[in-house]
C-alpha cells in the first residue's frame, strides 16, 4: 500500500522498458503481489498498462500468463473497470486461455469471463464471435470453482443476449439440473442460471422430464423450496423456476410437477410466509397446477378448499386473487358444498362480483 501511495508502482507501470521481456515480468509479478489493492487497478487503467497486461495473456512463457492471468481476473472483480477491460480487447485472449491444458490458468480465465460478461458488451461481442458454446464443456470438467464460474457465465450471457434455446441443445441446461441434483456446488449460483435459462419455455418444458436428471431435479426444487434449513432467498429461487414450469402449457408437464410435490408445498409454505415475491410465485404455481387434472383433484379435496378458504384472507392481495379464483375452479366443479362447509361464504361473495 505504500509503494502505491508514493507514487512507486505508478512510475514502475510508465517508465519500465517493454521490450525486455525480464523487466515486463518483472511489472507483471509486482502487480501479481499487489493485486489485492483496489487502487492499484486503477493505477492501471491511469498508467495506461492494461493493453499491456492484457498481451501477457498469450505470451509463450507460462509463468508471465499466470500472473497476467491472476491480475485480470482480480481486475475482473472491479465491476466499473470492466469496460476498460472490454476495450482493451482482452476477451478473445481470455476465450483462447480456456483451451490450454494448464488447469490454474483455465480456472482464471473462466473467473475472468463469468465477470466479464456481466456487462452486455462482452457478452454480445462473445455472441458476435461466434464462442458461446466454449463455456458449455468447462462445466463438467476443471476445478469446481471452474464449473461454477461457467454456470455463471451462462446465467449473464442469456440475461444479456438471449439465446437460451442454444443452451438446452448443447446440454448446458441438462447439466445444471444434474449438478443441482449432486448438491457439490453453490446453489444460489445454479439457480440464478437456471432462473435465467427457464424464461424459455423450452427450457421450462424440458425440466418437466420424466428422466434423469430432470425429475430428480424437480424434486430437489419442491424438497429445497420448504425445507427447514433453506432461507429465504433459496425460497425465493426454488419458487421462481417452478412456477416458470408450471406455466407451460402442457398437461404432462404440470402433471410432473404435481407429482413432484410442488402443490402441497405451496399450500404449506404460503400459510407460514407473507414475502411478496415468494407468495406470488407460489401462489400462481398453484393456479397454473389446478389447471390440469392432477392439480384439480388436490384443490378439490376437502382439506385443501380449507386451506384454500384461509388463504383467502392472506395479507398478499395477489395471494388472496389467486385463491379466489381456485376457488372458483372448485365451484366450476361442484364444490360449492365443500367451500360453504370450509367457511368460505365470504370467498363466495367476492368471486360473485368477479
């Protein structure tokens, strides 16, 4: 910190020959050493060096890549510096480290590009390069740190871009929901993609499979979602991808989720929560359930109109408007019996005036 407070590594950044390769390695490990300092990333961008640290990253001597490598990543990290690093055409450097051998550095690089492409220049130049698949096999192989980097990218790069259908086609997407299954990772990280990817309905529709790791993951999503130890935020994402699954217009993929779980869940955990975004994603599961046979058989049930009847009066207006008009699917059915016995006469009224 001192070195860069007098001024030192400033001068060392404008004033070092850079034609001799010992002296730029020389800079290079320096900053390697230093690369913790917020400031002295932006000695970097002052001193105009980044292009310089940014060519390290395919030099021919591994070492120099490494330590190049550990300060982009660090630098990646700086969110209102990425632009610089954008500009300075770092990512085709930072795609090509992803194919050498040496695993540090891959690890490095897929941190670098996770980071990057939260900005939608990198992400759309790495869409305009034609690369977006290199991520894809990075997330079954490598450290874990690697895989999670790469989940990562993909969440970000679909957020940006779109393209969401390419990656339930190379298999992304089928990996995820086995690596959400194998719980070795960060769900929150795994989530957040998934999150991202299942606004296509495709994707939405896949996670309705019958198979591995589909189903598995499915269950994993409705056990997550109401478990003692989740807290809120997992809540939250669990909710978020399965009611984007309950939306698909298909009765066996509503009748997977079903099958899963997902409604009793919903009913329990609506009658403990009062958080906005989660009671409006389970309460409009549960209505997009009812919708095929399965989930209206559930709704009918006695217990589940009592419940039902309750959630009427729940604190989220959204809440009570979804169970309204369950309500009125149990009335369409015949059960107004059912509904009056479960002291829904009020409930009645109001799907009345609808």
């Amino acid at each position: 910190p001192y070195a860069v407070g007098a001024g030192a590594v400033a001068a060392m950044l404008q004033h070092h020959d850079r034609k001799r390769v010992e002296e730029l390695d020389g800079v290079v490990n320096v900053l390697r050493n230093l690369s913790w300092l917020d400031s002295l990333h932006d000695l970097i961008v002052e001193a105009s060096f980044l292009p310089n640290l940014v060519a390290l990253l395919v030099s021919s001597r591994t070492q120099t890549q490494e330590a190049a490598a550990t300060v982009v990543a660090d630098f990646s990290t700086r969110r209102h510096l990425l632009p610089h690093l954008v500009a300075s055409g770092a990512l085709p450097h930072i795609v090509q480290l992803l194919s050498r051998g040496n695993a540090s550095l891959v690890e490095r690089a897929m941190k670098t590009l996770s980071n990057m492409v939260c900005i939608p220049e990198a992400a759309k130049e790495l869409q305009t390069s034609g690369r977006l698949d290199v991520i894809v096999p990075h997330m079954s192989m490598g450290s874990q740190n690697t895989q999670l980097s790469a989940v990562l990218a993909i969440g970000a790069i679909v957020a940006a871009v779109g393209e969401r259908p390419r990656y339930l086609l190379n298999g992304a997407v089928e990996r995820m929901a086995a690596l959400i299954v194998a719980g070795q990772m960060r769900h929150d990280g795994l989530l957040y993609a998934l999150g991202e990817l299942c606004e296509d309905a495709g994707v939405s529709e896949a996670l309705g499979g019958l198979d591995a790791p589909w189903a598995p993951a499915r269950a994993w999503l409705v056990k997550s979602v109401q478990a003692a130890f989740s807290d809120l935020d997992l809540r939250q994402r669990c909710a978020f991808v399965m009611r984007r699954i309950a939306k698909v217009p298909k009765d066996n993929v509503k009748s997977a989720l079903v099958a899963s779980g997902a409604m009793s869940a919903a009913m329990d955990l609506l009658q403990q929560q009062e958080d906005s975004t989660l009671c409006a994603d389970l309460s409009a599961m549960m209505y997009d359930l009812a919708l095929c046979r399965p989930g209206l058989d559930i709704i009918c049930n006695p217990d589940s109109v009592r419940v039902i009847v309750n959630l009427s009066n729940h604190t989220h207006e959204p809440t009570r408007a979804c169970c309204h008009r369950l309500l009125g699917l149990v009335m369409a059915r015949g059960g107004m019996d059912r509904i009056i016995q479960a002291g829904g006469e009020q409930a009645m009224c109001v799907i009345g005036m609808l």
